[in-house]
C-alpha cells in the first residue's frame, strides 16, 4: 500500500516515519534545498532550516529486488531511477561501498538531477549544463554536509561553480593538507596499464617528462582538460623519485584558503598521458587533486561527491604539510599512501583501508609515512592508525605523555593487520609512555629503533603493548665521549609495564653503548617496581647488551633491580642472553647475562627451547648473579638444554648467588654451567644465605655438567659455597626413577682445580633420585674452616639404585659425606699413580672409618689404573679396612682390581682357588679334605670334583695332585683308577656306599663333623688335615651311619654295629672342638659344619670361619626348613631321617630345645639295624678319620634352605 503524502517538518523539527513496506512513497515538499543520505537502516531527508525527515528500517524492510516507486513534484519515479538519480549508493541491497568504489563501472545513464530522473516520462533531453543546474537546485546528495562539512566546491572561482565533466578513465586521487602556503606539495607514482592488466607504477629512473630522459622507456605528458584550472597547480617530475609532482602556485594557494573560510575543498583535474616506448602501448588516466585546508578527509564521502566516483580508483596518495594538529583520515580501499610531514597529535586518526570498523575494511596494501612521530599529550583521547596490511613508518618517537597525579591516560593504538610497523627515533626514545599512557602496536612485523634513548620505554605507570604475528626488534644505540652514556633496548620504572607477544615470529632485543666512562648497557632493564615481559611461541628470543669503553664499562643482557620482574616464555624457541663489556682500560668492566638485585626477579621459560645465558667481561663475566634478600632469577625448560656461562679476563662467575635464590629447572634438558677468568672461575658460586640450585622435576632425570677453569689450577673452583656468618649453599637435585639416570659431572681445570669448596658454613649438596645414577668430580674435596661439630659441607646423596661416584681429585678428611639411601653406590677412585691414591683418599677414608662407608651403601670400589704389583708400602694399611669390608659384604667382584683381594689379611696369592670354591660351594671342600682323611681312592674325588668345581672355576687338576701327595696319598693309585674307562657316576655311588655315604652326602658336609679342613692349595693347609686324625677307630665307627637302600644288592655286605644318629642341631648350643669361643666367628666350612649355621660367608677374610647367626623365636622360616626335604618321603607315608615331632612348631621353641622336638625316623621307617658296605671297603672303617653323621638324600635341600635364610 502506498505512504500517504510525506509533509515536511519545521524547521529544526524531526519527523520519524516506517514506511512499512509501502509500494510508493510520495514527497509532499518541493525538493529545492534537501539533501538525501543515509543513517545505518533509515533513509534521511535533511533541509536547509535544519528539519530532518527519517524513514527508520527502510534498508530492512527493502531490497534491490523490492524497491517503492516515489512521487517526486508531482511526478512518478522508479525507486531504481530515484536513488540512480539523488544516490546510486544509497540504493537498498548494493554492494558495499568499498566493493562499489573497487569495481570499474562507466556510468552513462545515470543523472544526478531530478530532471534526469524524470526523462523516461517525458523524454525531455537536458543538456550538461541544465543537468548541473538542476543539481544544484533540486535534491542533492552532499557527502561534506553529511559528514559535518559545509557544501562542497570545485574551486571555479564563483560562488556555484559548474562542474565540468570528466573523461571516462581510470584516475588518482592526490590529496594535500596545506593550510595555503605556495609550493606545498603532493606527489604520486606514475602508473601504466594495458591488455586488462591492473596499472602499475613505472620504474622511477625509466621516466621522460617534457623530454627531459629521451631515452627513458616511458613518455609522460600532462594537462588540464577544459574547464579545469592550469593555474593553480605546477606540475612536474621529481628526479629523485621519478614521481609526479603537485604544488600549489600562489593562485592555488590563495584559493585554498578562500575555500577554506567556509570548509570548502580545492579541487582540480589533471590528465596523464604515458607512452610506453618499447611496446608502443599508451596509457591514459587522472588525477583528481583534492586540497583541503582542515586535517580532515573521508575518501568513502567524498567519493560520492566526486566527478570521479563512477571511474575506477587507482589509489590514493595523501600527504600533510601542517606544523601540527589533529588529523582525521579514511583513506579508500585501494593500495594507498599516505605522508604526513609534521607531528600527529593526540586524538588523531588515520584509517587507511576504507572503513572505520576494523572488520569491513578492505584487504589492501597501504603505505603510511610519518615523518614527525606520534606524540599524544592530550588527556583521554585515543590516536588510531589502522590497516588491514601494507607499511607503517614513524620517524620520530610514538610517545604518549600525561601528567603527574593525573590517571585519565591517553593512548596511542596502531594497528597494521598483517603489516609492519618500523619506528625509528634519531633524537629520543623510540615508544614509551609516562604517566598511565600506553602505547598498543601490533602488525606482521614490528621494528622498533632507536640512536639516542631507550628503545622502548615504559615509566610511572606507563604500558607499552607490542603484539606481532611475525618478528620483533627493538634495539637502541647510544654514544658519547664526553660524558656518561646509557643505552636500554628494553626499560621500564616505577610501576612501568612493557609486554611484548609474537605468535611465530623472532623476538631480538639489543642495546648497545659507546664512549669513554661511565658506559652502561641494558637489554632489558626492570629498575624499580616495574615488569617487562616478552612472550614467543615458536620464535626465539635473543637479547643482547654491549658496552664499550675505557672504564666503569657494564653491560646486563638482562637487569632486574628494586622489585622489577623481567620474564621471557617460548614453547618451542630458544631463548638466547648476552652481556657483553669491554673496557681498554681493564680497571672497572663487567658483563653479564641476567643480573638480578634488591628484591627483584627474573624468569624465563621455556617448553622445548634450548636457554643460554652468558655474560662476558674485560675483568669480569657472569652468567647469572643474584643478590638482595627476596631476589630471584629461574630458568625453566621441558626438554630444552639450559646453558650458562661467565667469562672474565680476570674472573669468570657461572652461577653466583648471594643472599637471593638461582634456580634451573629442567624436565629432561642438559643443564651446563661454566665459570672462567685468569685469575679465578667459578663455576657455582653461592654466598651469605643465596642459594644455587639445578634440579630436575619430580620424576625425571637430571644431566648436569658444571666446569671451572682459571690459569692457576686452585683458582678454578666447580662448585663454592661459602659465608663468613651465614654460608651459601649450591645445591643439584635429580629425580631419577628405576628405569633413568641422573649424571653430575664437576669438572675443575681438567681434574687439577677444586671441584667442591666449602667454607665458614657453605654447603654443597648433590642429591640424586632412585634410577642407577653416576656423579662424577674431577677435582679436589676441600672443606676451610668448617663448623666445629657439624657434618662435611659437601655431601653427595645418591638416593636408591644401584649408582657410582668417580673421584678424579685429592679429597680433605672430613671434607665430604657420601651416602647412598635406600640404595648402594660403588666408588670408583682415580690418580696419576700408585702413590697418588693414598696421598688423594687415604685419609678422607680413613677419617670416616669403613663402617660407616658401608653403612651409607658403599658396596664396591675401583683403583683406576692402578698396577697391583706396584704398590707402596701403605696402601694396603690405608685401604685395608675398607677392602675387607667391601669383600665381606659384597664379593670378590665388587673390588677392582681383584688382586687387592689377595693382599688381605688371610687371603694370600695362591687363595684364588679358596675363594672360588667359597662363592660356588663350600661343602665340596670339605668333602675333599674327609675323603682324603678316611683313605678314599683320589681318583673319585677327580670325577667329582672335576664335574661340580674344577671345570667351573678353571682350577688346574695338577694342583690337586700335590695337595693330596702332600697329605700322603699314592698318586699311582689315582692313575690306575683312572685308566678305568668305565668309570662312571654309578660307580662313584658303590663307592660311596660302601664308604659309608649316599650321593647326597657328597653335596653336604656332615652336621657334626668336627675335623673339617678348607682345601685352599697350600701344603700348611693340607698338612693340618692330615694332622687332624684321629687314631681311635672307636671314634671313627662313631661318625659312621648305616648306608641307605642306594647300595647294590648284589655287593657283599659287612654288617656293623652303628650308634644311634646325633640330632640336627645338636650342638647349636656350644661351638665345636677346636673352634675359637672367645670370639664372634666359629670355624666351618660350610653353614652346618661344627654344629653352627653360618652366614655362606667370610666375615674376616679366613676361609672357612663362618659369622655367629642368632635365629629368633617366632622365625616361622624354621617351619619350612624341612618341608620340602620331608614332602617326598611323606607322600610315601614315610619320615625323613630327621622330622619334627607330632604337635610341635619349630618356630615356637629355642634353638636349644630343638634337639627335644626333631627326632631321628626309626629303623624301620628308613635305615636297617645294620651297616651295608662292600667288602673292598671294609678297611677303610680303621682309617676313617671321620664321616658323614646324616644320609638324607634331600640333606642338600635342607642345607640350601638354611643358607638362604641365614644370609643377609
């Protein structure tokens, strides 16, 4: 349904209509004096008294397929006609502006006129010149008025200038701010195109304007089409550009300020001609220049005024020549330039790629130069220069400055989009900020420079806000000779903040300074309650200071003091510090990489990056150096190594502390920290009440090196902790589990320096997990003036597993504590020479006794390079004691070289073949030694021996031969048996047998046995055994238990009277004949012997001496000692030959009663009331010396049973 008759307001009135879908629309007012534009969803109607007519949702409620008719004077027009005609761009459902200005449309029907929009109902033909005066007297659309500008105005010199058509080509718009003054300036590339190729700009040194280059490949002419003005603008090329230039003559100059009285626009047409001498093409297109006398231009409004604004837009190329002011720019949507000579003041803003609202503008390259910097001083307001990508260059600083006890603020915001942002200050700071400012700048890439001031500085509550998708780099040098000069790439005080973020990019920050005294140079510099923070993702981040001079020269790569707080995050970038200082003089010069005082705190972290830290100096360099109560500098990685390094001509820190707190953490990265100088290096240095600290995270394992080196070799210190009241401490912490390794190696001049130096109270702490680690110290142990009764300052804990301590250098009695809780370590010793291991060790080992090393875990030791058979006079009465100690608890394979073993006390050079059969099996030794006593033929002993031991340990048969020539046995005997080709076990059974024994009594010697002989080779031995016999053949039969149902039965027999078998444990309670009862160890060959189980091991290094076992009441282990030695015969119905009696437990009676429950099995259960044994033997019951006094075949069981639950 149409809208009824639409009555103008009064003036000033508003009139607030819906059209509500209405088909037609009618104006009941004449359309002299109204101006049309639009308001987000309303259609406006502005007149000249101020009335103002709104159609609200009218861009809702119609589309471009859905468009009222309007009745204009009476007259009727298509809605397509009314808007081609008053506003092609307010036209309901059109491409958005910045598209519409984008495309190349040539426009030939459309007026601009009423009565242009009312030619398809009467035919009329207006001419050009009826066309603009009918324009200027009906609706019109004015884009200044909209924008808040007065009329606009070509500049023909009268007060309604005509507007003189346009050729229909493609066009430049060139821009000038000037307030007037003859000779300001705009210029423009020159552009050539053809064939549908976009034009181009020509290279600027191949340009012939006015014949000035006839060699040049393009010609270039120029002029003013008619109705134009030639006199207000001198045209001509820049040599040095190869730009075409725009200035104002006097004429032009003094228009512009005409027009500007009433807020009008200077505007001129100039046409160029480019030939292109090579292919003979042409190209022709425009230049619209527009001069303005404000700071003010909005290309989206002016576009819609503009003769040009149907031709295709090349670009814009704006450029401002004020000494000052605010500027308000929105460039088009094309690939702009923009130049501003003088300083952009606070509340300015420049929007370069067609739209205010960041997500509508255009994707285009933009150039924006500002030559005077950016300095907002203006309280509250907000400068913007924005872009969707392209360049911006600021030279000059972009400050922004507030006033003291103000928090109102101002802020300057820059943003490229994908673009750069280069800032280069000769003269000051490059962007900083004081007094609640803040600068926020992002873009692709962010460079920030400066030659005289800091970098970037943020100060009394200032913010500095970098954020990039690409590299930053922020770097300031500074230089003076005549007085003291500073250079800080990174500075904030007094509660300051700078941020820096990029999302894949490199960080790179520097700071260099150069004079003569007094230099100084910070690459992040945090100087009193104030942060600076830089955040990388996968971009390293380096920063760099250096400082040059004669003396009084500092360089800090970072410094935190007075509570500032710098940190540094990556996740897969690595993060490089460097302090470097240079000093001609060498008086007064020091480099560092992170300094931390007075309170103040330095992090950085990364998750795979790699960190080093290194500070440099002509006297002195240190990596990381902390002091001040509450101070602290962290390093923190996932997997990335972490380096740190001090490096002085004179002295050289790699981690120094005092009164404050450094630590490295690290998941699984290397962790490597080293000190030089010619006069001292330190690799940790901690002093009164500081703390350096490496660690590895919970659960994992650690990999540390620390290193020292020095021209003196005692000057080079690994690790120092010291405090003349309150020492420092250096600490390593690893958290190795059951399936990692922690490894510490301290290295001190390549093994000549001092690995570990405590003093007045310093301690140094190295602390390994529960995985099988390794600590090396390739160094001297000293310990100076230690506190009376306290424990070593140095202590080495190597936590659970199975681990191993190197020791490459002297160590101080009572200078070093190891340990081992819940696990061993084997001590691995190394020196020059045999001399040099007692000179290095002995009295540190001394001091602590060998008691204490095993009780702490020492389970082995190693002489590296150590020849046994050159050994001083003292080494076996230094190291003896451990030695045996060792041997005892652990074995012949936990002493290296094992012929120390050898030089024990009881342990001579032929007991080898001892100690082999001791850790193999003891009982065959004895068997050995009854054998030969009772007169056994030797040759039996060969076959077993030979097949059970001799072959196991590599033991020369020959030797045995003398042994029992020695006891005085025939050899020809053994040989003749031996020729027996059928000797086989079944035969060592029969003689066996009819000796009075089963095979099984081979394997265990007898439990009351009383004349046992340790076989160790040597004629003293053998010969005590031989002396050992007993004549009284009374005795002999005593010992001699009847065979069991092994024997042959077709073998004559003998039958013997035989006394009733000794219990088992029948003299648990009183040590056998010959053994030493003043003493804690019984003679025995093997756990059983002499009626005393043994521990299997020798407790004094003399063979066959066996340790006193106390067994406790309520060891229920006894129950099933003889469980399965008595499970077989059971299952047959049968007891063994010894059992428990019915109704008792082992485990609930003495050791000394246990005679009263263990009962032999009767006759007839297992063994007969005579002895079986074969005539060829029966001699040998006169002879016997003495016998096994127990046959159970499942003896060895029980024995083994024994063994295990007496060792320990």
């Amino acid at each position: 349904m149409p809208l009824d008759q639409i009555l103008r307001p009064g003036p000033g009135q508003t009139l607030t209509l819906h059209p509500a879908a209405s088909d037609k629309i009618t104006l009941g007012f004449p359309t002299e004096g109204v101006t049309l534009s639009r308001d987000d969803n309303a259609l406006i109607f502005t007149f000249d008294d101020g009335a103002v007519i709104r159609l609200v949702d009218f861009y809702v409620d119609y589309r471009a397929d859905f468009i009222p008719e309007f009745e204009v004077d009476g007259r009727l027009m298509s809605g397509t006609n009314f808007f081609t005609t008053f506003g092609p761009d307010l036209l309901p459902g059109a491409v958005p502006e910045h598209e519409t200005r984008n495309a190349h449309v040539i426009q030939t029907d459309g007026d601009s006129s009423l009565m242009g929009g009312l030619d398809h109902l009467n035919g009329l033909d207006a001419s050009a010149q009826e066309k603009a005066t009918a324009a200027d007297s009906g609706i019109q659309f004015d884009s200044a008025l909209a924008a808040g500008h007065g009329p606009a105005d070509h500049g023909s010199g009268s007060a309604d200038p005509e507007l003189p058509p346009a050729a229909e080509v493609a066009f430049v718009r060139a821009v000038l701010y000037s307030p007037g003054d003859p000779g300001d300036s705009v210029s423009t590339p020159v552009f050539f195109g053809r064939n549908g190729v976009a034009p181009l700009a020509v290279p600027p040194n191949d340009i012939d304007f006015g014949g000035s280059a006839p060699d040049a490949r393009y010609a270039v002419t120029v002029f003013v089409p008619e109705g134009w003005s030639a006199s207000w603008v001198d045209i001509n090329v820049d040599s040095s550009t190869g730009r075409l230039k725009f200035s104002l003559t006097p004429d032009g100059a003094a228009e512009l300020q005409r027009l500007g009285l009433t807020n009008k626009n200077l505007v001129d047409l100039v046409h160029v001609k480019v030939a292109d001498r090579v292919s003979g093409g042409t190209f022709e297109y425009n230049v619209e220049l527009v001069g303005t006398s404000t700071q003010n231009f909005d290309s989206i409004e002016y576009d819609r005024q503009s003769v040009e604004h149907n031709a295709e837009n090349i670009g814009e190329f704006h450029q401002g020549q004020h000494n000052s002011g605010v500027y308000s720019i929105i460039s088009s949507s094309r690939n702009d330039e923009i130049i501003l000579n003088d300083n952009v003041a606070g509340g300015s803003s420049i929007y370069a790629s067609g739209s205010v609202d960041r997500a509508h503008m255009a994707d285009d390259t933009n150039t924006i130069t500002l030559n005077a910097g950016v300095v907002n001083s203006t309280l509250g307001s907000s400068t913007q220069i924005i872009s969707a990508n392209g360049a911006l260059q600021v030279a000059g600083t972009v400050a922004v400055e507030g006033n003291i006890g103000e928090d109102l603020g101002a802020e300057n915001v820059i943003a490229m989009g994908k673009g750069s942002v280069y800032v280069h200050n000769p003269s000051g700071d490059g962007v900083s900020t004081t007094y609640y400012g803040k600068n926020d700048i992002s873009g692709g890439a962010v460079d920030i420079t400066s030659t005289s001031g800091s970098g970037l500085s943020a100060s009394t509550e200032g913010a500095n806000n970098i954020a990039s998708s690409g590299d930053v780099t922020i770097a300031s040098t500074n230089r003076s000779e005549s007085s003291q000069v500073e250079s800080n790439g990174i500075y904030s005080d007094g509660y300051g903040n700078n941020s820096i973020k990029a999302d894949s990019g490199d960080v790179t920050v520097t700071a260099a300074a150069a004079g003569s005294t007094k230099v100084y140079s910070y690459g992040i510099n945090a100087a009193f309650k104030c942060t600076n923070s830089i955040n990388a993702d996968s971009g390293d981040v380096t920063v760099t200071a250096a400082a040059t001079g004669t003396s009084d020269v500092y360089s800090d790569g970072i410094f935190s003091g007075n509570f500032g707080s710098t940190s540094i995050t990556t996740k897969s970038g690595d993060v490089t510090v460097t302090g470097n200082a240079t000093a001609t003089s060498d008086t007064h010069s020091k480099g560092t990489g992170v300094t931390t005082e007075a309170g103040a705190s330095n992090i950085i972290t990364t998750d795979s990056g790699s960190v080093t830290v290194a500070g440099k100096g002509s006297v002195i360099g240190a990596g990381m150096d902390c002091s001040g109560g509450g101070s602290t500098s962290t390093i923190t990685t996932g997997s990335g190594a972490v380096t740190v390094s001090g490096a002085g001509t004179t002295v050289g820190y790699g981690m120094y502390i005092t009164d404050g707190h450094n630590t490295i953490t690290t998941n699984s990265g290397e962790v490597k920290v080293s000190g030089s100088g010619a006069d001292s290096g330190h690799g940790m240095s901690a002093e009164f009440r500081g703390i350096n600290t490496i660690e590895s995270t919970a659960g994992s394992p650690l990999t540390v090196t620390i290193t020292a080196s020095a021209d003196t070799a005692e000057k080079a210190v690994a690790m120092w902790a010291r405090g003349e009241y309150v020492g420092g401490v250096n600490r390593i912490i690893g958290h190795s589990q059951a399936n990692g390794t922690d490894r510490v190696t301290l290295t001190a001049n390549d093994g000549q320096g001092i690995a570990m130096l405590a003093d007045y109270g310093g301690k140094n702490i190295i602390t390994t997990g529960a995985g099988d680690d390794s600590v090396t110290i390739n160094g001297a142990v000293k310990s100076i003036f230690p506190l009376v009764g306290s424990d070593p300052a140095n202590e080495i804990d190597l936590g659970g597993g199975k681990n191993t301590l190197t020791l490459n250098g002297a160590v101080e009695a009572g200078s070093l504590k190891v340990s081992s809780e819940a696990g061993t370590y084997t001590l691995e010793l190394q020196a020059p020479d045999a001399e040099s291991f007692v000179a290095r060790y002995g009295d540190w080992i001394t001091a602590i006794g060998a008691d204490p090393l095993i009780a702490d875990g020492l389970r082995g030791i190693s002489f590296v390079g150590l020849n046994p058979a050159d050994l001083p006079a003292d080494f076996m009465t230094t190291f003896e004691g451990v030695l045996e100690a060792i041997y005892t608890r652990a074995g012949a394979d936990a002493i290296v070289p094992p012929e120390l073993i050898h030089l024990l006390p009881g342990h001579d050079s032929d007991s080898g073949f001892a100690v082999s059969f001791a850790e193999t099996d003891a009982e065959h030794q004895t068997q050995d030694a009854q054998h030969a006593a009772a007169g056994h033929d030797i040759s039996t002993q060969d076959v077993q021996h030979a097949a059970a031991q001799h072959a196991a340990v590599g033991y020369d048969a020959s030797t045995q031969d003398v042994q029992h020539a020695a006891a005085g046995y025939d050899i020809s005997t053994q040989d003749a048996q031996n020729a027996t080709t059928g000797h086989d076990a079944s035969t060592q059974d029969v003689q066996h047998a009819a000796a009075g024994y089963g095979a099984s009594t081979q394997e265990t010697p007898s439990a009351a046995h009383e004349g046992s002989v340790h076989m160790a080779g040597d004629d003293s031995q053998v010969a005590a055994a031989a002396a050992s016999v007993q004549p009284d053949t009374a005795a002999l039969h005593a010992d001699i238990l009847v065979p069991d149902d092994i024997a042959q039965p077709d073998v004559a027999v003998v039958q013997h009277v035989v006394e009733t078998a000794q219990p088992l444990f029948a003299f648990l309670n009183a040590p056998g004949a010959g053994a030493h009862v003043d003493t804690s160890a019984y003679e025995g060959d093997a756990p059983l012997h002499n009626g005393h189980l043994g521990s299997g091991e020798s407790q004094s290094g003399n063979a066959g001496v066996q340790g006193e076992i106390v067994l406790t009441l309520g060891d229920e282990s006894l129950d099933s000692l003889f469980a399965g030695t008595d499970q077989q015969l059971a299952d047959n119905g049968e007891h063994g030959l010894w059992y428990v009696e019915s109704g008792s437990d082992l485990h609930e009676v003495a050791l000394t009663d246990m005679s009263e429950i263990i009962v032999q099995g009767g006759p007839g259960e297992h063994v007969s009331d005579a002895g079986v044994t074969t005539e060829e033997y029966a001699h040998l019951e006169q002879e016997v010396v003495s016998a096994p006094t127990v046959m159970d075949p499942n003896q060895e069981t029980t024995d083994n049973a024994a063994r295990e639950m007496t060792t320990y």
